[in-house]
C-alpha cells in the first residue's frame, strides 16, 4: 500500500483529516534524538566538503526496499537546536565515508537554491536520495526530521509524512514518483555554533531551516504541494493540505462583495509566483486588500490561514514567527484570482506582508489529470535561506 511505502521511508504514524478517523502508531524507544545542553553537540564525521553541483549525488550503497522501522513519535519532537544537531550527528554516524560527502555540503547560494517541484531527481536536488539508504540510515534520517519540525497534526513532520505518501500513489502511477524519491543535505556543519542549513525535498516538497549560533534564523523557502489532494488507504481519508486550503478558503469567506473585489487580483495566476528559481523575486508593490481595513475577526482568519505554514518549523519557532507576522499585519495585504472556493484550477491565493508571502494555487493534476494538485509556497521578504544570501 502507498501508505506502508512512506512509513517505510519515514517510520512515521500519519493521521486522517479532521474528518476522517485517526490512524496513529504508538511511540516507541526507537533511535530518536538524545538531548544534550546547548554547545555540547560536536560533529563526529568531517564537516567542511568541497561544494558540489545539482546531480552530483552518488551512493556506494544500492537501492533498497527497507522493513518498516518502529516509530520514535507521531509528529514532530519540537525539539531544541541542540537536540537537531544530535539527530543530525547520529545521522551521520550511521554513514559511511561516500554517504557522509552527499549529505555534507558547502552552504553555498547554489546547494540552498537546489530545489524543485518537478519530478528531476538529483538533477536539480542535492544531497543523499532515501531510497539508497538502510533501515537503521532511514530511522536516523526521519529522527533529524521529527526534532527539527513541528508536533502539529497535517503540520510539520506529520504533513511530510502525508506528502510523502502522496508521492507514493502517484508512483503506483508513475514510477518517477515515490517517497524513495526525497534527498536530504545539511549544508554547512551541523552545530550549535556557527551556520549551517537542513535541506530536505522532492518533487512535492521543499524543506530549507536554517541556524544560526544555536537559533532558527530561517525556516522558508517551504514548498508544499500535494497530488491527489485526498486518498484514502486502509478506509482512512487523507487530506495532508487540508488545513491550508481550508484556512486561506474560510479567509476569502469572511469578506464582503466590496472588499472581494479589492481583493481579486487584474490577471489570473495558475501558479505559485516565487517557487523554485525565483528567488527574491518579490514584486515591488503589493497588491489586493489591505488587511488593516479588516476588521478584528477578518484579521484574525488572515492570521489563522497564515498559521498552517509557519508550522512547519518546530513550535517555539513557529510561534514567534507568528506573532512576528501577528504585528505587521496591518502592513499585509490579501489576493486572490479564479473562484474563492479554491475548487477549480486557476484558483489562486496570496497573503503578502512586510516578511510574510504565502501562495495557495489549484491546478490540474500532472499525473491524473481528472483530479487537481495543490502547490503553495511559503517565503519571508527578509530570512529566506536565514537571509544568507543577496538576490537581484
């Protein structure tokens, strides 16, 4: 079943929608990340590699088709930096030498900048497939993810989850897909000192946190797609994008005919603007509704769309995401073009603030085309990438 083949992959419990019925797996003591103080945490295997392009992944191992591993938990730890960087060291330790060069890389602008939402592989992706990994390799690598993501159902590490298994029924289609298919880097040394980047992604999914002497600087570009948006497995309905779509529909809900026709965008957009390749690419002047026109409940349904996305980082860093993006508000604007019931392809949304962009855009499906596809994006005008890097 697909989803066996992504708790293969990630060994991780998914949950239904909040219509369906929990399927959930319990905790276990499997290999997950030990706590440690702040600063203690050490690389145990070389940190500094020479830069390598998109493609350039290569593995001494074969592909495998891994047991399932028990699970350390149901979602996310939300755990501490330090506690990212033992997953991330342990990880490792579970390498041999040519494994550890594919996952260590330079944090330079063109290994960050090295995703996608096609189906390309490791031509436009760094960093060590999953399919070539081990059981014992796939728990760890799951582990790093789990500490560094949030405890949120169909948020962080339980939405990726989801999208992985998504890519599995898309696979039973189209053998290009699948949830072996994800490649996972960290760019620079892991540490709580100095700056370095997880970097974890498919064809559906981009992952780009970014530390900075102990603290979370960065945690977008986060590309999140899905297809088909809705499945069922095992009489269970999943639904990994359900809550983005619902929060930006209930949004658009909330507003009046006057201020809808504000709000709905000159030309139509049938897709995300700033993906992948577009970065800094922010238009110069925004468009739409300003959401300090709102009221005080209109503001907050922009705040709880807004919510979804920030959520995929661990839940202190998300929280004060949040609230950051809670203060400017009154700077932010909304947008819109098709239908407000986000049900047709064309459909398109946008919440763009002084930090905050965030895109929601339905489209037909590329594999079955008889069904739609979800792609949005989540960006920050000032620290994507940890604002390591100068676009223009």
């Amino acid at each position: 079943m697909a989803l066996a083949a992504a708790t293969t992959l990630l060994g991780g419990a998914l949950y239904a929608n909040a219509n369906a019925a929990s399927v959930e797996t319990d905790p276990s003591t499997g290999a997950s990340a030990s706590a440690s103080a702040p600063d203690s945490a050490s690389p145990s295997t070389p940190g500094s590699t020479s830069p390598t392009n998109p493609g350039s992944t290569s593995s001494s191992h074969p592909s495998t088709s891994a047991s399932a591993p028990e699970p350390t938990g149901t979602a996310g730890t939300g755990s501490s930096v330090s506690d990212v960087v033992d997953a991330a060291n342990a990880f490792l330790d579970t390498l041999d030498d040519d494994q550890q060069a594919d996952v260590l890389l330079d944090f330079t602008q063109a290994n960050a900048t090295a995703w996608s939402n096609e189906a390309c592989g490791a031509t436009c992706r760094v960093g060590i497939e999953l399919s070539t990994l081990s059981d014992k390799q796939l728990t760890a690598a799951k582990a790093v993810l789990e500490a560094a993501t949030g405890t949120g159902t169909d948020s962080g590490y339980d939405q990726i989850s989801q999208i992985l298994a998504a890519d599995d029924v898309l696979g039973e289609t189209d053998s290009s897909y699948g949830s072996g298919n994800y490649y996972l880097a960290f760019l620079g040394t892991p540490s709580t000192s100095g700056t370095w980047q997880l970097h974890f992604g498919g064809d559906q999914l981009a992952v780009n946190l970014t530390y900075k002497d102990g603290e979370v600087v960065g945690t977008t570009p986060y590309f999140v797609g899905v297809e088909p948006v809705t499945w069922t497995d095992d009489d269970t309905t999943y639904a990994p994008l359900a809550g983005m779509h619902d929060g930006v529909e209930a949004m658009l809900e909330g507003l009046s005919d006057d201020e809808l026709s504000e709000a709905e965008l000159s030309d139509s957009t049938t897709d995300v603007v700033l993906g992948p390749d577009e970065d800094g690419d922010f238009p110069d002047t925004k468009e739409g509704l300003a959401v300090s026109e709102l009221t005080d409940d209109q503001q907050q349904l922009v705040l709880d769309a807004i919510t979804p996305w920030v959520e995929a980082a661990d839940d202190t860093t998300a929280a004060s995401t949040l609230s950051a993006y809670k203060s400017e508000l009154d700077d932010t604007y909304i947008s819109y073009s098709g239908t407000t019931a986000l049900d047709t392809a064309g459909d398109y949304v946008r919440i763009d603030g002084p930090g905050v962009w965030i895109e929601f855009s339905v489209k037909d499906g590329v594999v079955d085309t008889s069904q739609l596809n979800y792609s949005t994006v989540y960006r920050d005008h000032d620290t994507d990438y940890g604002g390591e890097f100068s676009f223009s």
